[in-house]
C-alpha cells in the first residue's frame, strides 16, 4: 500500500484533521482510506468507483450532506 499514489482533495491552504484519500492501483483497483486510520483499506474495482463519482455528481447523495 505504500507503493499507491494517495491523493486527497483539500481546500488549499487547509489541513483537516480528517479527510479521505483515494488511489489507483496498478491493478486497475482503486483503494480508499481515512486519514486517521491508514492501516485500514477499502478496496473497489474501478468501475464501481466510476458508479460512485457519477452518483455524486448527478446529486444522489446530497441528502447526506443537509
């Protein structure tokens, strides 16, 4: 898991105390973490990832956010 590329989406200028950080794998995985706990790993294919980021930018998921 160190190998992995973790990015974080973070406001400039800003360090949360907790945030979420994605990666690709090289085996056409994607891995998600908390920042407060990096030891342990969500693992999902890319295209349930892709499932995902089009839910949220089509708005499913924004009663979560009210």
């Amino acid at each position: 898991m160190n190998q992995l590329d973790w990015q974080r989406a973070v406001p400039e200028g800003e360090d949360p105390p907790e945030f979420l950080e994605v990666a690709a794998g090289p085996d056409g995985r994607v891995y998600l973490r908390e920042s407060r706990d990096r030891a342990q790993v969500v693992v999902t294919t890319r295209a349930k990832w892709d499932a995902f980021i089009k839910g949220v930018k089509a708005g499913e998921f924004d009663d979560f956010v009210a």
